[in-house]
C-alpha cells in the first residue's frame, strides 16, 4: 500500500510538473493581486514601523495550488510540530544523542526546559546574568579597546556577521577582529594593528578541539607575552583571554589559560550557536542591551513559526520555497544577494547553515534519500556582483533562484546613493523575472546584427527580502528565519540537519599528513605506504620545497 506521506509528495512533483508549463509572465497576467497574495511579514514587529520585515515571493514559479500542496506536505510532516518538539528539547539530534535547543538561548523566563534533569532555561538565564556582568565591567573600566575573536566555522561567522552588520547602527569605542584560518597570515596581519595591553582575545570553541582555534591562541599568548614582557602561562597573559566552549576545562589542558570563561551547551550547534556567548566580541561592542534587542528578533520569529496559522508562517513558507526549488524544480544552486553592505558576511553565513546541516545524502534512519537535498549556497553584496556573476544568472545556461535582501532607511545621509541601490535591486528581480523576448526588441526598433544576444530570457525566480532598517532587531529576525527554514528543509528531506560528520575525514587525514611533513625521513623516499600516488607526490613536492626555506 502506498502511504499517505508518498502521495503527498507525489502531488507536489505534479504540481511542479504543471508549474515547468507556465511562466512568471503568464502568473503574474493571470493574477492582479499575485504581490499581496505571495507577500507575508516576519516576525512581530510590535508596532514599531522601524522594524518591519516584509517578504514578496511573488517572483517565485509557485501559484495558489501549489503553495497549497507544499503546506499540505508541511501538515501531513508535522513539520510545526516538530519544530515545537525541537524547542522542547526532545533529541531530535539523533547521531549525536542531543537535544535541538539554540531557540531557549533567547527564550524568556518562563519557559522551563528540562534536558538530563537540569532546568537549562535557568542556566541560559544565570550565564547571561554573568555575561552581562563581565560584559559592563569590560566596557566601564576602558582599559580595553581591541576584541579579538579567535573562532572558526560557526564560532566564527555568527559573531562577525553581527559585528559587521551593526558596527555602522551602533557606534563602539570598542574594535573587534575575527580570526578564523589556520594560516597565520591572518593572526599576522590582524595582531599587528593591536595594541597588547588593550587587547582582549575570546577563544570560541564549543569542543576546544578544533585545531585552528588552538593554533591561533597558542599564537596570540606567545604574541601577548613578548609584547608585555611577562611570563607565558601567568596571570597577566590570562587576563586577556576569555574561553567560550562547551567544555571550558579543556582550555587549560590545551595551555589557554583565561581569567575568564562562558559555557555554551552540547545541545547548542555550532552553526546555531550566534545567539550564545560565541557573540561575545559584539556584546563587548555594543553592550548587552544591543544583543538582547537581537535576541527579542529571533524569539518574535521563534514564536511566529511555532503559533503562526501555516499560510502566515512565513518561515515555513519559504522553507517549503527553498525545498519547492531545489528538490521539485531541480535548481541545484541558490544565490543570497543582500542590497546592503552591512550584510556583506550574510552569503558566508549562510553557506555553513543551510549547506553544513543539509548538505547531506543519508535519511535519519540511515538509508538514501531520494531527492535533491541542499543546494550550493554562494552569493555577494549588490550592486558589486551585478559586474561579477549576474551576467550568469540573467544569461547562463543554469537557473539560479536568487534571494535579495535590502533595507528602506539607512543609516548614512546620501538618499539618492541608498534610492539608486535599492532600484537596482528592484531592477534585477524584474529583469530576472520577466527578462526581455526577441519581438519586444524589434518593437524598439532594435534590429542590429547582435539582437540575438540581447534577449533575456526570465523566467528566473526570486524572492525579495525588505526590512526597514537593519537594526539588532531586524537582524534577529532575519537570522532566526534562515535557522527555521533550514529546518523545514530537512524534515522534508528527512535527514537530521544537526550534526557534521562530512567534515570528520578531512580532520583526520590531515592529521596524518601532517605526520609525514615531519617525520625525519629523506627527500622523495615512500615515506607512508597508505598514501595514494597523487598524496604522496604533493607530499614529497611540499617536503623537498620546504625543505629549502
Ligand atoms: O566544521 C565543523 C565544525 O564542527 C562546525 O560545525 C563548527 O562550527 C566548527 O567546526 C568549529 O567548531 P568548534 O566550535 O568546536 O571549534
């Protein structure tokens, strides 16, 4: 008997076959109202117009019947549901045995969240009072004026994301710098515009395993050190560093000594974990209060994904989109193009959450899965990559959906700079849209021997992000949305999008590699028989150039 979920499924790959039929120029003539039908609102934006969020999927390929079957899907999955159990810490992270609960570190008060016998709503709580506490008394006493954040991957993008995006909203006497590579060019460049004693370095690891992070810190105490004339492993190189990790004892067995430390939670991933102390850099910058106001927009979209009806849930709804896209229509890649400079990090954020989570090929229950699961997730900031890779998506051969994101209000005071960029993403999602046929080119008259390579086929899908200005709010809500949709993404694909265990072997064989770079053995002898020829040549290559230094 074939069961309910695989007709339901079945229904909406018909509707995408019906959908391929038709054109965004035939939807849009058959419908006068198609705007406000596909435009839904984030979040609660509790009457304050400087923090509206607004979203038109309008120049999405989807009509009314389809949007119907895909929330038709989203029921018969219980998606909502699940997202609900997920909040209330059932183990949905079943690989790892953990608890799913990055949404309780903004949740309020009065929540209780039971995880292995421990209230965790009060220990968010009690380790966001000690945060504060140390977060004023970093601020008020002035002495520090530089904030290295030294992180990789999720503990890494998150907070430099926020800090790029408010540092213009929010002025801070206060710099940060994020360091994330291995490669000490980084580390180099970053320390040599610091001042040791008014630099304060937060080491972000939720394992404090993670090879790069330690690299890095090792580097910054010795760099500590010799700059202040003191001893390597005293209290004064301590008292410039914080820990943040899920397993802050590490750090001292790792030789990171810090007068201070901030826990985050197993049950917290590290792609989930921006609004944890991770963000600790920004919090320093900004002040606590700031970072509350960021965490006020998440829980708005939090709420609004758990108690919205389904066809307001606008998480949800572009959720069911992305999947709508990627695994219905077959686009394999998707293009998040924020209008707003501030956002310039977003793509690289975005390109761990969604592909680190659903970047995957085997269901939960460990068997193949039989759809296209995460897209490649790329981008760049408008207007720079309309004179980079837009020629691509108007032009090419693929469709990329793309995802704009632009503000009404900014914060700087040359109007018709802000107007001129946002016409310009206006423009584009026309263009993509509705592009440009041939007869409408010899309507203008245009008939000369490249017309050809003028025509613009659209047809190519978007959906427009607006928010009134970007403020922590906004950014809040903007991040707590893509968190969710993810997560619609992968009930549907029925993975778990909580764990990583794609990136295991890479660690591990460049363990060993590393192993060979070292071991005292001659220039281009077979030094480890479990290479491939390939390997071993670049490693004989490397060693005999190195060799030379
Ligand atoms: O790349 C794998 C990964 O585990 C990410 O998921 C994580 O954000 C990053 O490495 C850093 O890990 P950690 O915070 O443990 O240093």
């Amino acid at each position: 008997m074939v069961d309910e979920g695989f007709k339901v499924w079945q229904r909406v790959l018909a509707q995408g076959s019906r959908i391929a039929q038709t054109s965004l120029r035939e939807l849009f003539a058959q419908d006068s109202g198609r705007s406000e039908r596909f435009s839904r609102t984030l979040g609660d934006d509790q009457g304050d117009v400087n923090n509206q969020i607004s979203a038109d999927f309008s120049k999405q390929l989807i009509d009314q019947q389809a949007l119907d079957e895909l929330l038709a899907l989203a029921k018969d999955l219980q998606i909502v549901e699940q997202f609900a159990e997920m909040r209330s810490g059932l183990k949905i992270n079943l690989t790892e045995q953990q608890s799913v609960l990055h949404t309780l570190l903004r949740a309020d008060t009065k929540n209780s969240v039971i995880v292995d016998g421990v209230d965790v709503v009060a220990e968010v709580h009690a380790e966001r009072k000690a945060i504060k506490k140390f977060v004023d008394s970093v601020r008020s006493e002035k002495k520090i004026k530089k904030i290295v954040s030294l992180g990789i991957g999720g503990s890494d993008l998150g907070p430099a994301l926020i800090y790029d995006a408010l540092s213009q909203n929010y002025k801070s006497d206060i710099e940060c710098a994020f360091v994330a590579n291995i490669d000490a060019h980084e580390i180099q460049l970053v320390l040599e515009k610091c001042t040791a004693a008014e630099t304060l370095f937060v080491v972000c690891s939720k394992s404090f395993n993670t090879v790069e992070t330690l690299s890095n810190a090792r580097i910054a105490k010795h760099w500590l050190a010799e700059k202040l004339g003191v001893e390597i492993n005293g209290k004064v190189v301590g008292e410039h560093f914080v820990v943040v990790s899920a397993y802050p004892d590490r750090a001292a067995k790792t030789g990171v000594v810090a007068a201070n430390a901030f826990k985050i939670w197993p049950w917290v991933g590290g792609r989930y974990s921006i609004s944890s102390a991770m963000s600790l850099a920004p919090m320093i910058a900004f002040g606590t209060d700031v970072f509350d106001e960021f965490l006020d927009g998440m829980r708005a979209v939090d709420d609004q994904m758990q108690d919205s009806a389904p066809e307001d849930n606008l998480p949800l709804i572009l959720g069911l989109i992305d999947v709508w896209n990627c695994s219905v229509l077959g686009y394999a890649s998707q293009a998040f193009v924020p209008y707003a400079h501030q956002l310039k990090l977003l793509p690289n954020y975005l390109q761990q959450l969604i592909m680190e989570s659903n970047g995957k090929s085997v269901q939960v229950d460990g068997t193949p899965t039989s759809m296209r699961t995460s897209p490649v997730i790329w981008g760049g900031v408008g207007t720079n990559v309309q004179h980079a890779f837009f020629q691509m998506l108007h032009q090419g051969t693929d469709v990329v959906p793309v995802e704009f994101i632009g503000f009404a209000q900014p914060t700087h005071r040359e109007i018709s700079a802000h107007d001129t960029l946002i016409a310009n993403m206006f423009a584009q999602s026309k263009a993509l849209a509705f592009g440009r046929s041939l007869a409408e080119l010899k309507n203008k008259n245009i008939d000369d021997e490249n017309i050809a390579h003028q025509v613009m086929p659209g047809n190519r899908p978007s959906t427009t992000v607006l928010a009134s200005g970007l403020s922590a709010r906004t950014l809040g809500s903007l991040i707590a949305m893509y968190e969710h949709r993810v997560f619609v993404q992968g009930v549907v694909f029925g993975i778990n999008s909580f764990d990583q265990w794609g990136v295991e072997l890479g660690k591990t064989l460049a363990t060993e590699i590393y192993d060979s770079f070292t071991k005292p053995s001659e220039v281009g002898q077979n030094f480890q028989d479990s290479h491939d020829t390939s390997t071993q040549g670049l490693i004989d290559w490397y060693r005999r150039h190195r060799n030379n230094r």
